[in-house]
C-alpha cells in the first residue's frame, strides 16, 4: 500500500510542476500532446489504421517534432524503406511535393535548399531502421544499442 501512496505523491508533485505542459516527448500534434501528454517513457505507442489514413504523415510529424527539441530518434518501418522516408520528410521540409521529389523535377533553388536539409538531418540523431520481418525482440534489442550510442 506504500508503493500506491508514493506513486499518487510523485504524480501530484509532477502534476503540480506541468500545469500546462506536457509530461513525455511531443507527439508532434498539440491537440493529441494535450489529450495524451505526450510519449512517456516505457510506453509503447502503435500507430494503426488502413492503408492511405495517414500513419506515417502522423509518424513523421512526430520524428520532426522531436528533432527540432533535439530528442534523438529511432524509427522502425517495416514497409517502407530507409529512402523513401527520408524522401518523405525532404517533402514535408522543402514543401517540395513527394511526386515532383521522386520525377527529379526540381530547380537550382529547390535543389540548395534540399541540399540543406540533408546536412541538417544528417547533423542530428535519426536512425531508421527498415529491417523487413523485424520481431519485437529485434526492436528490443536495435533500441538498446542506439541507447548506448
């Protein structure tokens, strides 16, 4: 019964710092940040729907929100490749559309300024893991050695 008494202690003591913010990393969307109070730790969080409702969009606004508070990432696809996100999130970055990115239709400008982004999510910490038929202990461990990194 003690255990109970300090867990309800220390939620009242967080509860009493964070009024208003959020208690885990952003989700990426301040309406679902203030719903869930963003990801906690050793929470596990799915993401699943039908094909085309926007999954990895939710993902990757995820991904870029933690990369822009500096939060190290670790993605697991297991049906897109490693290229086609970051391909994606070039995209969402540049405003450039997906289907202009994959023709190579691009112009000098657009060009510099996707040149950029690559440096610049180079610089920060994303691994992405597209291991196709990845098991949970797979995951297990994959996210134990890039907790040491």
């Amino acid at each position: 019964m003690e255990n109970i008494k300090q867990y309800f202690e220390k939620q009242k003591e967080i509860s009493s710092v964070s009024k208003n913010s959020i208690l885990g990393l952003t989700t990426g969307l301040e309406k679902l940040d203030h719903k869930t109070s963003g990801y906690k730790n050793k929470e596990l969080h799915l993401i699943a729907s039908r094909v085309g409702y926007g999954k990895t969009s939710l993902a990757l606004a995820s991904v870029l929100a933690n990369l822009d508070e500096n939060n190290g990432v670790l993605y697991f696809s297991l049906d897109l490749s490693k290229e086609r996100l970051l391909t994606r999130i070039i995209s969402i970055k540049s405003n450039i559309s997906l289907s202009k990115l994959e023709k190579g239709l691009i112009d000098n400008d657009e060009e510099g300024d996707i040149h950029n982004i690559i440096e610049n999510i180079s610089s920060q910490n994303l691994f992405i893991d597209d291991t196709k038929y990845c098991d949970i202990e797979n995951i297990k461990n994959k996210s134990n050695e890039n907790l040491r990194c």
